[in-house]
C-alpha cells in the first residue's frame, strides 16, 4: 500500500513536470512583459492614456494613420475630401474588410464607432465628444461616410488618427449590450473585436493578454502597418522590473519594458541580450508655480535655470540614457531647433540675477515629484536641492503619490515640481498650448502650469498654430515661441527621455513611436 | 454552539459598517483626486467636472458613503474606475489566486512548524533544538523579495526547474473556472495539464510566503509546549511507563494547541487579505496586488470593496479558530455562555 502510494506520487510529479514543459503549440510565439495594463486597456472608446495604444494598435484600425513626421496615411479610409470651410469631411472606406468576427466594415460600422464614443462618455477623446454631440454623421453609401461637424475643424484627421478612434464591431457590440449597457462597455472591458492585424484569444486579469494573429488581414499600408509576422503575442504582466530582468534573461520572455536604469546597464553586459532606445517625445522638467512670488519674477527663474547642472545629472544620474533638452519642443518635433543655445550652468550669473530679482539672500520653498512616475527624481531632487542652496534657495523636498502631485498642481499649490511630459500626440500644439501659453479663460484649474505673464503676442501665436498645416511654417512658428519660452525661463527642461526596450537579440524589426507605440506587427523572430 | 456562531455572524454586520466608514474617512482626508487621474493633466476642464458627476464625487462624502451603503444592501459593490469591469468581477478573479497561494503556505507552514516546534520543544537546548531556532530567526529576518527573488534565481534562472512567476504557463489556458482555485478546477474538471502547470507555479511562492510563517508556528509550538513539559500529569505520565511519543502527542500537544491556533489564525486572516510583496515578485495575480494598484488609481469603489472583503475573512477565520478550540480543548464550551467568553 505505502509502496504503491509512492509510486503513484512520482508517477504524477513527472507527468505534471513533462506537461509543464510541453512545447507551444504555436510556431512563433513573442512574449512581451510590462508592469501593469494600467486604466482601461481593452475597449478603445473607454478612457485611459496612450499606453493602451500598444494593445489597441493592434487589434483595432482606424481611418487614418499618421508617422511621426505627422505625414498621413489612409488606412481603412481609402481617400477623403473636406469642404472648404472644414466643417463636412467624407471618407471613402476600401472594399473588402471584415472585422474579426466576420462582419463586414462598412460606413455604417464606422458611424456605429464614432456614435459609441460619445454614447459610451470617454474621457479622453475631448475634442470628438463635444464636437460628436451637435455634429451627425450620415451613411452617403455602403462605403462612404460624412461628417457633418457643428464648427470648423482643420486637423479632425490628425485627430482621428489615435487608437481610440478604433472601429469596433458593430455586430459584437449589439450582442453583448444590455438595457444598462447599451454599448456593451462591460463586455469589451475584457474582451476585444476590430479589423487589426492582431485578434483577441484570451484575457486573465493581473496575469496576461494573448493576442493571435489574423489570417486575413487586409494587408496594412507598407511602412505603416502590416500583417503580423509571429503566431501570438502574449503581453504578460509582470509587475517587478528585477524579475523581468531575470524572465528576459532566462528566455521566458523575448521583450521587457520599462527597466530601471541600473538594471540596463547590467542587461546590456549579458551575451544574447540586446537593449534599444526609442526616442520619444517625453521629457523630464522642472516647473515653476509662475502665479505665485518669488516665481513670478522672470530674473527668479532665469536664476534657477542658471544655478542646475543639467549635464551633471543627465550623466551621474541618468548615465548618459537621456537626451539634452534644447527647448520645449523635443527631438523629433516640430518646432525643435538643436541651435539653440542651453542655459549655461554658472552659479556667479544666477546669484547676480537673484540680487537683481531682489533676493540677494534667497528664499525658502518645497520642491513637490512622484517616484512613481520617475524613480530616478528622488536622486534628482536631491541634487537640485544642493544646487540651489548654493544661491542661498532652501528646498524643502517632498515626494508624493502622484495623484497628490496632480492635485497640487491643478490647485496651484506648490512652489517647485518635478514632472515628465508625456506626448500623446507627438504634436508642438499641445506642449506650447500648456507650458508657454497665458492661462485660459476655460481652463481654471491649470493657471499654475502655465506662463502668466506671457506677452499677449504668445497666446495668439499658440491658438494660430492648432489652426494651420504647413509643416514649415509650424516649424518657424513653435520654434520662434521656444525661443520666447526659454528666454523667460517659464520652466528648465531638464531631459529627453527615450524609451528603453531590453530583448532577446533573435527578435527583429521591433519599432516603438509616439502614435503606434509598440508595432508589434512588424516584429519577426529568428 | 449555532447560537454562538449565528451571535458572532451578526456581529460582523457592525464590524462592516464600521469599515466602511473608516475607509471611507480615510480615503476622503488622503490626498489626490481620482478625476485628475483618469482624465490626465492635460483634459479639459469640463471633462473634469463631467467625471466627478458621473462618478458622484461632486456630492458631499457622506452622501456618497450612503450610496455605496444602499447598493451594497442590494450586492452591488460598483464598478472600477480602472478597469471599468464591475468590482465584484475583478475580485472573483483575483480572490481565488489568493485563496489558493494562502491555503498552500498555510499548510506548509504548519506542518513543517509544528513538526519543527515539537521536536525542539522535546529535545530543548540540544542541537536539534538550537539549529531549528536559528533557523526560524533566520526564516522571521529574511525579507520577502530577497528571499523571492534568489529562489527565482536559482530555480528558474540557473536551474530551470520551475516557471520564473505567474500562476500558470502561458501555454495552458486555465481550468474551467468551479472554484477559481486552478488546482481544485484542474482536479476536478480532468484538466492534467492545467494542475501541473498550476501546482508548479504554486511551489515558489507558496515557500516564500510560509517561510515566514513556519518559524512563526515553530516558536510559538516549542514555547506553548515548553510551558507543559514539567506540569504534573506529563511527569504522572511518563512515570506510568508510557512511550514518549504518546506523551508528546497526547499529553503536551494536545494542551499546547490552544495558542497555535490561535497564531495560524491570525496568520490565515492576514494572508488572505493578499500577501503584496510575494505576489508583485512572483507576478503573482492575487488580492495584494489589486488594492495596492486601486490605492495607487485611487479607485476608490474597489479600495472600499477590498476592505470588506479581508474584513470578512479576518472575522471568519477568527470565528473558525474560536470553534476549533472547542473541538480541541473540551473543557471549552459556548452554549452555556452567560456573558463570559466571547
């Protein structure tokens, strides 16, 4: 009897080893690990932030695309025409699409989306949903669809552009709504159905989303995007940066984001692994409260600017994984111009411009950031806060969670912060809109982010700017409102910071942007 | 004894309530605001307001806190912020994980405690005793994610036996869900690749998350057993010619329970409320890891939801041990209660 129990232990603790390691059942597989999928990962028309593009990308298309460059590439919407005043916009849809359950994408499934976006409420997609609420939007035929907007709009297409802007199943709606859920909100929060070149598989909350590839994929536009190259993808969640390191390492998974930068250091030394860097436009800066004395004073600021070693911190601390920062406008952006000259770091220039401001003895204020947002701030903070004790400035330092650096903020209720931009957009308008232009008459709770003395010149430069097109003359534009910026020191942009990616070094073609995020569709594996 | 339990069932009623209330204060005085969260730094200003409407976090909190009571009269416990799933969806997904790492630990804790305590207890200041108590600081000093992340290290880096995190592989769909415990579902459901898969990933973490407790469980067992070891009827015993394992087993463990129970109790009500550290490092999907993200978020639909949830498993598990000792100790008994014990 003992004997035989034994026996039966060892026989299950192998057959359980052995299926543990059973090989997949898919030829390529990527395995692709980050901390978390944050707010609202699945349904492109609920909320969330541009992280959610690295899923929706994938599964869902949208009319139109655009690169980084901001050049525009039809994608379901195989041409388009606006009228001269820019308020009727008409696309024509390309034949032949299915959605992943087999519907047909027609005019009247790309109404059905832009209806579900101001049915549903999102957050996030503003400037459709006060503008969907009085505009219609009318079936011309099978596959022509018009916009009638209620004003004026010149850049709907770069609007439209964005992964929530994802055309949904109308199909798979309708079956998964209920009386209290007209738009099937609840179902698509874990579920997922769109043209893409990636279909949804499964969905386990806190553990992972399993992406297939879709066999019949309408072929993408080249460059842009494509049919996926592996079998699956598989977006594991792992919510420890050491244990990612250790899963990448022992080949569990192919790509990690999200890294700390002691630890990319050690990865980049280890023999089939490789680390990448995607420049995007997020950068580090410090702000001033600019309503409020003593930062209120131009001479003030220009002193602070003056009295930080940018280049110390950007090559102590980040170990030379950030960019400098030559204005507002980032690498990549329109409106950047490496020309212009950084503040200089010269402690004798800051202290002759505090005496000047009137502060020959300095003052005392709170330096506010959010680890959570970036760990390597505490070290920065502290630096600051040496550097700025040199021109008699006492810091008083105070990490919070994020959501209290928000509050205090929008409130206007702190001296010195600590902040990353991140782009959604990829676009100058919304930096300039909120770092150089005066406060808004709408915008109540922002005035401490933004310039408040700025000459009145500035805001109608930065409200002409979200009203033309031509690239070059946006650059003389926003490059012309930099300089403005940086000779008032409204805030010292401290870094730009690229996105690292570490991986296995058999994966290839993998390509991060501000608009598509991760492109998993052009990944392969050797 | 139904009587008792029914008392002690009610008076878990006011226990809530009082949760709830405490959280909620908490939540209204803690800093940050969800809005600005979910709609970002950049939104307009009226999606603000829009939110705080549709979320009614415009109205006074004491007004909201008598919302929430009113749905949660009717079982509605709301929907997240975060995920926009309803919160009694997500904690049916991340409950279960944690039930089944608890159970695990539990049980690997107490055996190899018990056993530990009782040997060291029966042979004091030998040197089976001293390496099992040095041990068991050893096991009370080690913090969680060191301990964790070597083991991964070792088990799954160098060695490649076991999966580096995870609950299950990520070729193997999970069972059918019966129970939400992969290994019972797996049982149960026939599913033998599901139960391998999972029982692998369960080893790590579950080691990591009783180490603590097994020097716990050992320390208490020797010190309760110590306490007995020179009492009368243990030496009557002995002196009648009795083997020694049956006056350690029915003589000095059988009294020494008393205060074990009481300990692996609390150790159950605690871990069951999700056990952070282990499961961040093992990327494990359970409820530790779901109220640290829904503080961060400040979603504060699942922060309340949460509290109730360990609240009420705190009270049951405390509840079971109060009837267990009865079951134990015989000379305990709560159906001629008159106002004493309880």
């Amino acid at each position: 009897m003992k004997r035989s129990a034994r026996m039966a232990l060892v026989l299950l603790l192998s057959v359980t080893t052995a299926l543990a390691f059973v090989a997949s059942a898919y030829a390529t597989d990527l395995v692709y690990a980050r901390p978390s999928l944050g707010t609202k990962f699945l349904d492109p028309h609920q909320g969330g932030n541009s992280g959610r593009y690295q899923n929706l990308n994938l599964v869902y298309d949208t009319l139109v695309f655009s690169d980084d460059n901001g050049t525009l590439y039809p994608l379901l919407a195989e041409r388009w025409e606006a009228s001269e005043d820019y308020t009727e916009w008409t696309f024509r849809l390309r034949s032949g699409i299915v959605f992943h359950d087999g519907t047909p994408l027609n005019a009247a499934a790309v109404k059905f989306s832009f209806d579900r976006i101001v049915g549903i409420g999102n957050h996030t997609v503003a400037q459709w949903r006060f503008l969907g609420k009085d505009s219609t939007i009318e079936v011309v035929d099978n596959l022509t669809v018009r916009f009638k907007l209620s004003k004026p709009f010149p850049l709907f297409l770069t609007e439209v552009v964005y992964a929530c802007y994802g055309i949904i199943s109308p199909t798979a709606v309708q079956q998964h709504a209920t009386s209290a859920d007209p738009w099937a909100a609840e179902y698509f929060s874990s579920n997922e159905c769109g043209t893409g070149p990636f279909q949804f598989s499964e969905f386990v909350p806190g553990e992972r989303l399993v992406l297939v590839k879709n066999p019949k994929y309408w072929g993408g536009v080249e460059g842009v995007k494509s049919a996926a190259k592996v079998d699956r993808l598989v977006m594991r969640i792992v919510p420890d940066a050491t244990t990612r390191a250790i899963l990448l390492q022992s080949g569990e998974v192919d790509i990690v984001e999200q890294l700390p930068v002691d630890l990319l250091g050690q990865l980049a030394t280890v023999p089939g692994i490789k680390v990448e860097y995607f420049p995007l436009q997020n950068f580090a800066s410090l702000h001033f409260n600019g309503g409020k004395a003593p930062f209120n004073n131009e001479k003030v600021r220009q002193a602070i600017s003056h009295a930080i070693d940018i280049d110390a911190i950007i090559n102590e601390v980040e170990k030379g994984h950030v960019l400098p920062m030559y204005g507002l406008a980032t690498q990549g952006m329109i409106g950047h111009d490496p020309t212009r000259a950084r503040p200089m770091y010269d402690v004798a220039l800051a202290k002759r411009l505090m005496a000047e401001a009137g502060y020959p003895n300095g003052f005392s204020a709170t330096l506010i950031w959010a680890t959570e947002r970036r760990a390597e701030f505490d070290l920065e903070a502290v630096l600051i806060q040496e550097y700025l004790a040199e021109i008699g400035i006492k810091l008083t330092l105070q990490s919070l969670a994020y959501s209290a650096q928000l509050e205090k903020q929008l409130n206007a209720d702190f001296d010195l912060s600590l902040m990353t931009f991140t782009s959604g957009t990829g676009d100058p308008s919304q930096i300039f809109d909120k770092y150089i232009a005066p406060p808004h008459p709408a915008a109540v709770g922002q005035y401490s982010m933004r310039w408040e003395a700025a000459p009145p010149f500035v805001a109608e430069l930065v409200e002409y700017g979200m009203t033309i097109w031509d690239p070059a003359m946006r650059q003389h534009l926003y490059a012309f409102l930099d300089d403005v910026g940086m000779a008032a020191a409204v805030s010292v942009p401290l870094y730009q910071i690229p996105v690292p990616f570490a991986m296995r070094d058999n994966v290839r073609g993998f390509i991060y942007d501000t608009l598509r995020r991760s492109c998993f569709y052009f990944v392969s594996k050797d | 004894m139904t009587a008792y339990i029914v008392r002690r069932l009610l008076l878990l009623i006011p226990t809530l309530l009082a949760g709830v209330l405490l959280v909620f204060g908490i939540m209204h005085l803690a800093p940050g605001d969800p809005v600005l969260l979910l709609a970002g730094p950049e939104a307009d200003p009226r999606i603000y307001e829009e939110l705080r409407q549709e979320w009614g976090l415009d109205k006074p909190v004491y007004i909201q806190c008598l919302t929430y009571l009113g749905n949660l009269v009717r079982g509605d416990l709301g929907v997240s912020l975060v995920t926009g799933r309803p919160v009694i969806a997500d904690i049916g997904a991340y409950l279960p994980a944690t039930v089944e790492l608890t159970i695990f630990a539990l049980f690997l804790s107490v055996v190899v405690g018990v056993l530990a305590g009782v040997l060291s207890a029966v042979r004091p200041n030998t040197l089976v005793d001293h390496s099992t108590r040095v041990a068991s600081l050893l096991g009370v000093a080690t913090p969680v994610f060191w301990l964790g992340l070597l083991l991964i290290i070792l088990f799954h880096l160098r060695l490649g036996w076991l999966p580096g995190g995870g609950r299950i592989g990520i070729d193997v769909p999970p069972p059918r869900a019966i129970t939400g415990l992969y290994l019972i579902d797996g049982l149960v459901t026939g599913n033998w690749t599901a139960l391998g898969s999972s029982a692998l990933h369960l080893l790590m973490p579950g080691f990591v998350l009783a180490f603590a407790q097994i020097a716990r469980v050992a320390r208490i067992t020797r010190a309760s057993m110590l306490g007995i070891v020179g009492l009368d009827y243990v030496k009557a015993g002995k002196a009648k010619g009795l083997k020694e394992s049956k006056v350690v087993s029915r003589y000095i463990l059988r009294n020494a329970w008393i205060p074990i129970l009481t300990m692996v109790g609390e150790v159950a009500g605690t871990l069951l409320g999700g056990a952070v550290v282990t499961e961040v490092v093992f990327s494990w999907p359970g409820m530790g890891r779901y109220a640290v993200d829904s503080i961060m978020a400040l979603d504060y639909k699942a922060i309340v939801a949460f509290a109730i949830i360990a609240t009420t498993l705190y009270a049951l598990m405390n509840l079971v041990v109060d009837v267990m000792y009865a079951w134990v100790d015989p000379r305990i008994s709560y159906s001629r209660v008159s106002g004493g014990a309880g």
